[in-house]
C-alpha cells in the first residue's frame, strides 16, 4: 500500500473509524440521512447500485465494464486500506475513469445509486476526492453536489474555497467557481485539464460546456492575460484543436473561444501564434474533408483571422499554408466574412505569404490571384507589387539564369497585369516608387535591366526592342525624362508598329500609354501624343476619354496659369487633331460624342483662342450635319500673337448665328445632342442658351416656326430658369442691376424696368455677346436666359398686333403665362398685363384661367392680377375705351367664381377687377357699342343701373375679402324678391325692380353657361337658393335638355362613341334637377322640369352603378315631397310611381334608403 493511501487511512481512523463491538451511529451516504444509512449494510446497497449501473448501461455501453470490476459481490470483501500498491494503483485507475464516464449523467438518480456504493464501499470520498469533485462541479448548482462536498475534508488544498457550501447547505452559483479560477490559477488549470480529450476518452458535453463557461468568463474577467495564465490553459485549446484526439464540436468550439480571448487580450510568444494558427487550420482542413459544413468553416477562419489581425505574426509558415490552401471554399468563406467584418491585416499577411510559397508550387500562386481577383486590395498594391518584385530581384545576380527566375518573372509579370486591372493608379505609383527605390538605373546597368525585363517576359523569343516589360517599366518610371524618351522612341522608331504585330503583348504596353496621356508633366503627354496610330494600340472609346481629359485640362491650365499657356496650347491642339483624325474618322460611332467634346471650344475665349480657332478649322471635318454651316477663320488667324476683343466677339456672333440656323432646320434632331454637350461644361451651357436666343429671333416673324421651336426647347430652359432664377437658389441682385433694363422695386423684387425694342436688338445682343469673353459664366447664362423669355414676350406682342398665326401665338402665350404666373421670380411682372393686352380678346384669355379647374391658385391670382391691370391700361387709353369696356362687361360674370373662392387673396383680386370693370364702363359711349350676338344684354350693361350692380359689389369689398360665404349671399340677396339671410344688409333686396333683376341674373346666366363645365356649375351653385326661379330662365331649360340628352345618347349608345359627361357636368345636371321643384306651393310646375325629372328616373335597362346614372335619380328622390307630387295630375304621377316602383327593385343602398322613406310617407 502506498504511503499517501496509508496517510488517509489513518486520517479516516482518526475521524472515528468503527468499533469492532458496536456499529457506528453514522455513515457517508448521498441516498440516505447519515443514521439512516448506518442501520443499512453493504450488501443491501450493492443491488441498488447494480440497477442504477443497469440504466446507465442503457445510457452508454461504455458503463458495463465496470460491472465485473467496481460492482461484483466479490468487492464486498475487499479491503481498500489492505490493498498492495499494485493493487491500488489498480483500483484508483478504474474508480477515476469512471467518475470521468459518470460526470456526463451524474444528476442523473442512477448515478447517485451507484456513487453511493462507491462511497461506502470505496471511500471515495476520501481517497478520490479531487476526482469526486471534478466530475460533480458541472453540476454545482443541484442538491446533490452540496451532499457529495458535505463528505469531503478539503484541508488546505485547493477546493477549500467550497467549505461555505458545506456551512450553508446551498448549491453554489457558478460566478463563485469563476472567481476562484481567477484568484487560483490551479483550480483553472484542474478545469481545464478534466476537460480536455485524450486518446483514450472525450469529456462529455455537460463537462465541456461548464469548463468552457468557467475557463471563458474567468478569462474574460481579466483584462491583461499574463504568460503563466495563457500556460494554463493551452492543453485544453490544443487538445480541442487536434484532430487526432476525435474531440467533439463542443470542445473544438470552447478551444476556439479561448483562442479569440488569449488572442485579444495577451501577446503570445511568435511561435505559439504560428502553432495555433496552424493547428487551427489544420481543424478546419480535416472537418471539410468529412463535409462542408459551412456555418462551421466561418468559424474555425474567423477565429485564424481573430488570432493573426490581433498578434500580427511576422508571416504564415510554409506548413500552415500547406493546409490554408487544402481548405474547402477557404477563399469563398473569407470573402464573405470581409463583407461583415475588416480583415485587412489577414489578407496582407496571407498575400505575402502566398507570394512566398508560389516559388515551390503553382496552386498557391493559383491561390494569390484567386485572392487577389476576389478581395480589395487597393491598399496593399504598394507592398504587393515590391514584394513580387523583390523577389524577382533575388535571381539578378545569379550566375546561371535558372527556370525558377523566369517562372517567377512570368508570375511577377501576370500579378501586375492583374493589378493593373483593377488598381491601375495605385499600381502606377507603385511601380513608380519601386523602380525609383531598387538598384535598377535604366540607362545606367543595361545589362541588369535587360536580364530584369527578360525574366518578367518568361524568357520569350520576342526581340528585347519590342519587349513590353522594358517598354512598360520605362514608362511607368518615377523620372519623367524617362517616360518622355521612351515614347519620342517609340514614335520615332516605329515601335508601336512591332507592338502591334505581337497582340498578346499588347495589354500592359496598351494601358500604360493611356497612363501616359493623363501624365502629370505636360510634356509626356505631348510625347505620346506623338506616336501615330494610338487608336490601333488603345481602345478607341477609352482613347477619346483620355483626348477629352487631357483637351480640358490643357484649357484649365490656359484659362489659369498663363506661364504654361504656350505648352498647354499644343498640347491641346494636337489633342484636337488626333480626337477628329485619329478617331473620329476611323469610328463614325464615335462621330456624334467627339462632335460634343468639341461644342464648348467653338466659343473663343481670350486665353484660348488659338485652341477655338483650331477647332473651328478642323471641325467640319467631322461629317456632323450641326456643324455644316459653320465658317471657320481666316489662315492668317494661327499665326497672330493675340487677337482683338472686337474680333473676338464678331467670330463668336457669326459662329452662333451658324448654330442657331442649324437648329431652326431641325430643332428635334439637335436639341437632345445640344442639352448633352452642355450637362457637365458652363460654357457650352452660355453657348446653348445663345443659339437658342439667336434661333428664336431668326423666327420672329414667323410664329409657328417659333412656336415649334419653343416647344422643343421648353424643357431645358424652364429647368435651368428654376436652377439659376428660383428664389431659393438665390437671386443675386446686384449682378442684375449693372444692366440699364432692370430695376429693383421696393420690396426687393427684380423686374425688366422696360420694352425689349427687337429693332434694336443687335446692339443688346453684341453687349451680351461681348460679356461672354470675362463674365462667369453662370451670372452670364442667368441674364441669356431672362433675355430668351423677355424676347419670347415681345415677339408674342409683336405678333398679336400685327395679327401673325393668331393659334400659334395664342399656344405661345399660355406656356408663357402659365410659366411665370405661378413662379415666385416676377421679373416680367410688369410684362406680362401688357403683353396679354395685345392679343385679339384678352380679357376671355385671362378669363379661363379662373373658370375652369385645374389651375393653380398662385395662376388665378396672376391672371385676376392682369385682369384689373389691363383694365386700368384700357382706362389710360381712350382710343380703346368703348371696345375694351364691351369686352370688360361680357366677362364680369366669369368673375362670379373668383369672387366666391375659399382663398381670400383670389376674392380680393377679383374685388379688383369688378372694380376695373366698372371705372372702365364709366367712360364708354353706349352709343357707340356694336351690335351683335350680345344685343340683347345691351340695354342692361349699358344701363347706369347695372353700374351700380358693380359698385355695389366692390363697396363690400372688405365683408367679401374677410368671409368667404358672404359673396354668394349678397348676390342671391340682391337679386332675389327677398332676403333672409343675416349676412347682408337688411332691404338689400330692395335695390333693384324685379325687371332690372332678371334682366342681370338673365345677362349673367346666359353668359356663364357658355363657359367650361365647370365654370357652369360654379356659377349656377351662387344661385341654389334661388331654387325654381333659376329654371325660369330660358337658357337654364336649354341646359338641362342638353344634359339629359348627352346623357342618353352616352347611355344607349352600345359603342359608347358619343363622348360621357363629366362629373362636373353631372353636378350640373343633378343642380338643374334640384332647381325643378318648387320650394313653395301653390308653385310654378314648369312642363319642361316635370318632363326632365322624369327622364331622371327613367333608368329602365340602364346600369344604376354609373354616376351618370344614379346621382340624377338620388337628387330627384331626395327633392319630391308630398306637396310637389300632390300638385301634379295623375298621368304624371302614374309615371312616376312606376318609376319608383322599378327603383325599389335596383340594389343601390343610398335609392333603397330613399324610396322606404317615400313609401312610407
């Protein structure tokens, strides 16, 4: 027997070992309170234990070994404290392997039944307590661990810390076991160590979830990890990591966890990094091969990125990157998890490391351009690009050029190829920052340089003058004397034509040409430009791009650097040479966008006439139909030092008069190609605006050429007035006020002070013309752009006088009107009033804008603005004060509708105009009025009695302006027989004789009724109160017919080719319904309104569903009552009953509801 065994067998002695007389009071039992189980001996325990083994048995096989050996009769006659050490070295391996087996099921009350014949007959409790304790501390938080730990005598060793829990009876939560995990770091390696695999047993989970939890929140808990706590706990990560132990994915789990911990807050010897990462790898390699698990793969990578971005190893061994690259879907797994998290350090690190191993086998260098193709990488160009390099470098000084050079100079070379795909800046300045860095001197060794660019061509055949590694080298080297040479070599030499003859060596040479033409010296750039037939070594779309960059920056530095203007300015025109003759004609595809690069130089500006004047000159080369008529400038022009302002100006009027001329033969092929070229260039906007400008004066005389034009060009100039003019955008006022035709009113607003005289238009233009030369260009397209519609205004004026296409001149009018009326810039304020006035019946254009729907309030409002404006104008003007105060008076009813508006500014204007009309009507001579289809209202407009009618009315101007239902009372009041309305004043009614009354309500019916549907019903719904007496009227009998018989010719027509009436015809229609019934008896049963409330109701074989229908018959319903049907004689009423009869049967809910209330009356 061993000493240790022989130490606690005198302890257990000690503590109260058995009287050989008498049994003892107590014994160490988890089944049975401690007297209960001394009055039990062993042998009735051992067949509970062999049942509780039977039912573990039935949990895990591996439990019915232990039924020949810890649980056989034949242990109840062994004595443990006799045993010989061979024997209890025995005995303690096969009790701890199974207290190991039992931690997986030892809440378990079969586990309980067994351990409690372990207690009594082994002494566990005793002599295997650390054992005892490990396999229960999972389950620290249940009653049975509190009994098991009430057993044991802890010392002074290390689970003393339980001893509270044998105090107080209560199960321990697990923050206690974390605690002392972190105070003694023995009691966290134990945890760990009882977890961890072996080759021989796996922990079960309940011990691998408890250890992890423990081993995690301990770690957690402690900000800085030092090298003896990470110690502790690797032999439970590594055997969670090794395959070979066939651990489960619980333990590798828990290992990965502890990996992303000690990652993040320890710093971890080098070696252990690299030991991890690749036992890490190695996991993840073996469980792909057993299958894809995907969810599992994100895992095990994300814990190698966690592990190399937070200890940043110098580089991946070569044997970890043996396994990195046998990983299934390695790069498709890391491609995602860099779309949610930043694993930037990890590709660099992987890059490098893919790039040293690419010497021993193609698959990783496979790999790299998997990695580089999927990732960006933009960053790590720089680095790449000297590592591959660097590499090359190695085999320079060789003696003997090896296979393995130009394998890695092919490699090198296709690495840049691919980089220079996707990152070709990046890749230019890093090449550029290598060659001016490395050894290499080109011109100094060309001897290394040769044997450098040899080995990046793979040792091929091609001869070393058209090798594109020398070529590409020398033009992407940091000195740009270099990059000039090598392509005034090329051009000289003719070399771009043996670059030609070998394509597949095209790429690298062909792209860095392109470079070579967006250079930042200037005189690279004219180099290139140099080399004849670029379009045949570069992409023709993305030669123009590159032509259309270098013309404009070359402009920018002429417009801004004086002192480089001269080179600036061969450059750009030998640019522009190239872009006509070089592309253009050899791609008619790319005619129509070359002739938009060059639209915006056909302006010669000061700092770069010569560059215009060059392409006024070669422009109608191009073929393109816009630029036929263009006259380019006399020979002598290239070779003046400077040019005149004056000259200036007069080659850029005849240049846009050219343009413009062009545009009138056919604005809709040029228009969409005018607004593209001006979309990205405020100069060729200014130029654009100017044609237009230019184009609409070549139209003046000839109206619907005019109108046409406008109306292709509206789009363009009413979104750039909004962008440049809008109120919002800011108006800059005094950039308007140095012109002498604006003035600024008091309340800031800016407006033309005057008439534009188009005969003295020239003189205007060329002042404009002239500010094109030093003005901005956006103040200047602002003040084109109010010259344009100023323009359009006066020639619509002019048009109207001299009676010029009337239609055409009308449609102009509207856009115009409808343009600026709602627009919060009243620049043509002043404009508008005079320029209405001008057209043949100004007063019924205006008019439509109020009596019909549709129209914007702010549009009302202008139009009610010019209404009273042209009749203070007619007012000044005695030569036109009969005829316009006739027009005047045939309008007053439309101003009904504005006069009744919800929106008080509308009722306040309107107030205006009826006050217009009547100081208007004051100065007629009635004598002089014509006589027409209005004579018969002349004897009541030509009365002084309906100028009191007016005065009337604008003396409430104050009531109507404040209350919006005053208007329709007052009316109704003044021209019904009575008035019982509160509103008004008491005997308004009285005003007027019954015979001046209808003769008004006569004038203004006839008159409304002839507006839009609209406008009818509006005005007839001012006199609802009015009721039958409205129906009197002979025009409002005629309406009704009317509607009624549009309505059955719309209903009965199968083929429905008559046109339906609208709703507000239908409101209309249902108003004059309402208006045939009499509001009083004995009343005035007119025939005409029986007739038509019969045809009402008449909806036999009709679909009751349609408005057209059923509101008709809802109003007559909703308006018979007994008094009305008692009136009329009994054929009517047969009629009628009959009709309601066939109604009762409809399903309408609303006629259902109706027809009960009738019928039960």
């Amino acid at each position: 027997m061993s000493i240790a065994s022989q130490l606690k067998a005198i302890k257990s002695v000690i503590r109260g070992k058995e009287d050989p007389i008498k049994r003892p009071i107590t014994r160490p039992s988890i089944l049975f309170g401690a007297k209960e189980a001394a009055d039990i001996d062993l042998k009735s325990i051992l067949p509970l234990a062999l049942s509780g083994l039977d039912a573990l048995v039935t949990l895990d096989e591996r439990f019915s070994i232990y039924k020949a050996t810890l649980f056989s009769h034949a242990t109840l006659d062994i004595d443990r404290e006799k045993m010989v050490p061979k024997e209890e070295e025995k005995l303690n391996k096969s009790i701890c392997s199974y207290l190991q087996l039992l931690a997986g099921h030892f809440n378990l009350p079969a586990a309980h039944r067994t351990l409690e014949y372990l207690i009594r007959r082994y002494q566990v409790h005793i002599y295997n307590s650390e054992e005892l304790i490990l396999s229960a501390l999972p389950y620290h938080d249940t009653y049975v661990f509190v009994q098991v730990i009430q057993l044991i005598d802890f010392g002074n060793n290390k689970w003393a810390f339980l001893e509270g829990v044998k105090a107080s009876g209560a199960p321990p939560p697990r923050k206690v076991i974390v605690q002392q995990c972190i105070r003694d770091k023995v009691v966290l390696e134990a945890v760990c160590n009882y977890a961890s695999p072996t080759k021989h047993f796996q922990q079960s989970k309940p011990v691998i979830c408890f250890s992890t939890a423990v081993i995690v929140e301990a770690l957690g808990s402690i900000a800085k990890l030092d090298t003896d706590t990470v110690q502790r706990v690797l032999n439970f990560v590594f055997s969670g990591l090794n395959p070979a132990f066939g651990g489960n994915r619980d333990h590798m789990a828990g290992a990965l966890m502890v990996v992303g911990i000690i990652a993040t807050r320890a710093t971890l010897e080098s070696k252990l990094v690299q030991n991890l990462v690749f036992f890490i790898a190695r996991l993840a390699q073996h469980e792909t091969q057993k299958a894809l698990d995907l969810p599992w793969l994100r895992v095990t990578i994300m814990a190698i990125i966690t592990l190399v971005q937070s200890q940043l190893p110098q580089n991946l061994p070569k044997k970890t990157m043996v396994i990195v690259k046998e990983i299934r879907d390695f790069i498709g797994v890391l491609s995602e998890l860099s779309k949610e998290f930043n694993v930037q350090k990890f590709l660099y690190l992987l890059i490098e490391s893919l790039i040293d191993c690419s010497s021993f086998d193609d698959s990783y260098y496979h790999l790299l351009v998997n990695v580089i193709e999927t990732f960006f990488i933009k960053d790590f160009v720089e680095r790449i690009v000297h590592k591959v390099l660097t590499r090359c470098m190695k085999y320079l000084h060789a003696e003997v050029e090896s296979s393995d050079s130009f394998v890695a100079g092919k490699q090198a070379k296709e690495v840049l190829a691919l980089l220079e795909k996707q990152y070709p800046s990046e890749l230019q300045g890093a090449v550029q920052k290598f060659l001016g860095n490395s050894k290499i001197k080109l011109g100094e060794e060309e001897s290394t340089f040769m044997v450098f660019c040899r080995m990046l061509d793979g040792n091929s055949d091609m001869p070393f003058e058209v090798s594109d590694s020398k070529v590409w080298l020398s033009l992407e080297h940091p000195k740009a004397a270099v990059r000039r040479a090598t392509l005034l070599d090329m051009a000289s030499s003719g070399l771009s034509k043996s670059v030609v003859a070998y394509p597949w060596k095209l790429v690298n040479v062909k792209d860095a040409i392109l470079r070579r033409l967006n250079d930042d010296d200037l005189g690279v750039v004219q180099a290139a430009l140099t080399i004849n037939g670029l379009s045949e070594i570069i992409n023709p779309p993305a030669l123009l791009k590159a032509y259309n960059e270098v013309l404009f920056r070359c402009i920018n530095i002429m417009a801004k650097s004086p002192e480089r203007s001269s080179q600036a300015c061969e450059v750009a025109v030998l640019c522009l040479d190239h872009m006509v003759l070089d592309t253009s004609l050899q791609r008619y595809d790319m005619v129509k966008e070359v002739a938009g690069i060059i639209f915006p130089l056909l302006v010669i500006l000061p700092q770069t006439w010569r560059v215009s004047v060059k392409a006024l000159e070669i422009v109608k080369q191009l073929q393109w139909s816009y630029y036929f008529n263009i006259v380019s400038c006399d020979s002598d022009f290239a070779k003046r030092q400077r040019i005149e302002d004056a000259q200036i100006v007069d080659i850029n009027i005849r240049t846009i008069l050219s343009l413009a001329e062009s545009l009138v033969a056919n604005p809709n092929g040029h228009i969409e190609w005018l607004i593209a070229c001006c979309k990205h260039n405020k100069i060729a906007k200014c130029l654009l605006f100017f044609i237009i400008l230019r184009a609409f004066i070549i139209c003046k005389d000839e109206i619907a050429s005019l109108w046409r034009l406008y109306d292709v060009c509206s789009a363009i100039l009413k979104c750039e007035w909004y962008d440049y003019l809008s109120i919002y955008n800011g108006v800059y006022t005094e950039k308007f006020l140095k012109e002498d035709w604006c003035e600024v009113e008091t309340h800031g607003m800016i407006t033309i002070a005057n008439e534009l005289n188009l005969e003295r238009f020239d003189k205007s233009y060329r002042r404009l013309a002239s500010q094109l030369l030093h003005a901005d260009a956006n103040a200047l397209s602002s003040k084109i752009l109010i010259f344009i519609y100023w323009c359009l205004l006066e020639i619509c004026n002019a048009a109207a006088i001299n009676n010029w296409a009337e239609d055409e001149q009308l449609l102009l009018l509207n856009e115009l009107f409808l343009f600026f009326a709602p627009s919060s810039v009243g620049i043509f304020k002043k404009q508008l009033p005079s320029v209405v006035r001008s057209c043949k019946a100004p007063f019924q254009f205006l008019a439509k804008f109020f009596i019909d729907e549709g129209f914007a309030a702010e549009v009302q409002l202008e139009s009610l603005f010019s209404f009273a404006s042209i009749c203070s104008i007619y007012l000044s003007d005695r030569n036109y004060a009969n005829e316009s105060a006739y027009m005047s008076l045939l309008m007053f009813p439309s101003l009904l509708i504005p006069l009744s508006s919800a929106d008080k500014e509308i009722r306040t204007a309107a107030v205006s105009c009826v006050e217009g009309i009547y100081m208007l009507c004051q100065s007629y001579d009635s004598s002089q009025l014509m006589n027409g289809d209005n004579k018969m209202f002349l004897p009541c407009v030509s009365s002084p009695t309906f100028g009191v009618f007016l005065k009337a009315i604008f003396d409430q101007k104050k009531l109507i302006s404040s209350d919006g239902g005053f208007f329709p009372s007052f009316l109704t009041s003044l021209l019904s027989s009575s008035s019982d309305s509160l509103l008004v004043p008491e005997n308004i009614h009285k005003r007027f004789d019954m015979s001046t009354k209808d003769a008004i309500l006569s004038f203004i019916l006839s008159t409304s009724l002839k507006s839009p549907s609209f406008g009818k019903f509006k005005v007839l719904s001012l006199f609802k109160t009015m009721g039958n007496t409205i129906l009197k009227m002979e025009c409002c009998k005629d309406l009704l017919v009317e509607l009624l018989q549009k309505r059955k010719e719309y209903l009965f027509n199968i083929e429905k080719l008559h046109e339906g009436l609208l709703e507000s015809d239908i409101e209309t229609l249902c108003l004059l319904l309402e208006f045939c019934v009499p509001h009083s008896y004995p009343g005035n049963l007119d025939a005409v309104g029986i007739d038509c409330l019969l045809k009402a109701l008449n909806v036999d074989g009709l679909v009751l569903e349609e408005p057209v229908v059923e509101k008709p018959c809802v109003t007559v319903l909703k308006n018979l009552n007994c008094s009305f049907y008692d009136n009329l004689n009994s054929s009517i009423q047969d009629k009628i009953f009959t009709s309601l009869v066939y109604l009762f049967q409809c399903d309408s809910g609303v006629i259902q509801m109706l027809l009960e209330k009738h019928f039960s009356n």
